[in-house]
C-alpha cells in the first residue's frame, strides 16, 4: 500500500470508524510528518485518544497494528523532496501571495508552540530546570539555525549564573570548549532533523565523560539523545525552507522563566549587577530628552 492508497482508504471507510478512531485518523492525516518521528503515545496524547485507539486504527485499515502502519508514513519522509532546494521553489509557487504565506507562518507558529509546551507539559518543565539549576556546569550547543535558539538560553542564564558555557564553534574550537566536561555536568543541546554532525559528537563525547544531555530536538530517535538524557522534545513545522525555531524559543523562555522563580532574592540582586554592569559600559540605548 502506498500513502496515496492510505490516504483514500481512511476517506472512504471514514464514515464507519468510531468516534475515538475518527479522530486518530483526522490526526494522522493532518500529521503525517509527526506519525513518522513521534512515539504512538505521543500521538495519542495530541490526538486526544488513548493509545490503543492508534492501534485499532492501524487494524482498521488493514495493518497488523501501529507500527505496520508508521513504516508507511516513515517510507514516504524518506522519500519526500523535502530539501532546502524542494521547499524553496515550494514557495516561489506563491509569489504574489505574500498576505497568505504571512498568516500560515503566524498560525503554523501559534500550534508549534501550543502542542510544544503542552506536550511537555508543566511537570517536566518544572523537573527540567530544577536539573539544570542543580547541573555544576552548563555547556550550550546549537549549530546553524539552532545556534540563536542555544545563544538566547545562553545570554538568559548567564545574568543570574555564572557556570554556562557557550559553545559556538569560533575558530573550530567547539571540541576545546568540551575538553573539561565530566561528572556533574550538563550539556544541553539544541539540534533537530537534519542533525548538525558537530552537535552528535559533542553528545557523544559529554555522554562518555559522564555528563548528562539535555537536548531540544524533533524527534524520540535523535542521535543526541542515550539512556538517562532528557529529550524536550518540539514541533518544528513550517511553511518555509527550514525548520521553525519558534516553538524551541519559547521552550527556552519557559525554562528561564521557571528557574528564575525558583531564584528567590539571592538571583534578583544578580540579575540587578548584571544591569549594573551593562550599565557601566553604556551597553544600551536610551533616547534622552
């Protein structure tokens, strides 16, 4: 069965699907690229069905369950033209409809960030940065489009502490910066499909030095991510020729947000030197009467 034939079978026996399978089937539709990366609990979450149902949907429509049913959705990732050149005449196609092409950016950001931070869901934001404020160092990676995602976490924590480290890969020194990581320690890692290879080394190498990895990434099988890690995982869909990073900005936001309110005075009164330093060397303007 190819995905077109899957395509028309679910439209075609749509109507003698239960309820609960009815909704699996819309979503899986209108998530094809998450059927092929994402766990079926997962799915089910966003879904709104339980987890069962997507197996029931999979023997609904001829497979022996779930998984049967993802190789197909996985088959057609692998062969879709979804490369920088594919997706850029992609969007030549709508030359003159600027207006449109700006509302499905705004709306495709909007469910990014929705299903992101919902998916992860408060608890495991809040365990998150209570690991990070524990970590005895914190070294930042995001090549490429990831990299102002890794620098915005980066220049957040470091106004109230001061133990992170920014690799940024000037001068190929990125596996310098790492020489020291260890036990303790964590990296976090901002990378997603396709994977920066210098990101997957760092990972690599943190993890045998004993330093545990937290990373950003789209998917539960991403080459950052080993047994013990911590996998945030984000929605990265967009209408463009490269990922969104909208919904991994937002991420960030939370976590800074949440370790700040755990901070209590003590980080304040950094936070205040921080602007005092800044201050110090005129850093900002201000448009004076």
């Amino acid at each position: 069965m190819t995905y077109d034939e899957l395509l028309k079978r679910i439209n075609e026996s749509y109507q003698n699907m239960s309820p609960q399978v009815q909704l699996a089937a819309r979503y899986v539709i209108d998530n094809a690229e998450d059927v092929a990366l994402v766990s079926m609990r997962q799915l089910a979450k966003e879904a709104n069905v339980h987890p069962t149902t997507m197996v029931r949907l999979g023997q609904f429509l001829g497979f022996e369950g779930f998984n049967d049913m993802r190789d197909l959705f996985q088959h057609r990732l692998r062969l879709s033209p979804e490369d920088y050149v594919g997706r850029a005449r992609g969007l030549q196609r709508q030359a003159g409809h600027a207006f449109e092409l700006i509302e499905e950016i705004e709306e495709t950001s909007k469910k990014n960030i929705h299903r992101t931070l919902h998916a992860i869901g408060a608890d495991i934001l809040d365990e998150t940065a209570d690991f990070l404020l524990s970590a005895k160092r914190i070294y930042v990676m995001g090549m490429r489009i990831s990299f102002p995602v890794a620098f915005a976490f980066y220049y957040a924590y470091s106004m109230f502490r001061a133990n992170a480290h920014l690799i940024d890969g000037k001068a190929g020194i990125a596996a310098d910066t790492l020489r020291d990581i260890g036990p303790g320690d964590v990296l976090f890692a901002i990378s997603n499909t396709p994977f920066s290879r210098e990101t997957v080394q760092a990972a690599q190498y943190a993890r045998k030095k004993g330093a545990t990895i937290v990373a950003i990434s789209d998917t539960e099988i991403s080459p950052i991510v080993g047994p013990g890690d911590r996998n945030l995982m984000i929605r990265n869909v967009s209408p463009t020729f490269f990922p969104s990073a909208s919904a991994s900005i937002a991420l960030v936001e939370s976590l800074i947000a949440i370790m700040i309110s755990k901070g209590g005075e003590e980080l304040v009164e950094t936070v205040a030197q921080s602007k005092e330093q800044l201050d110090q060397f005129d850093a900002y303007w201000e448009d004076q009467p």
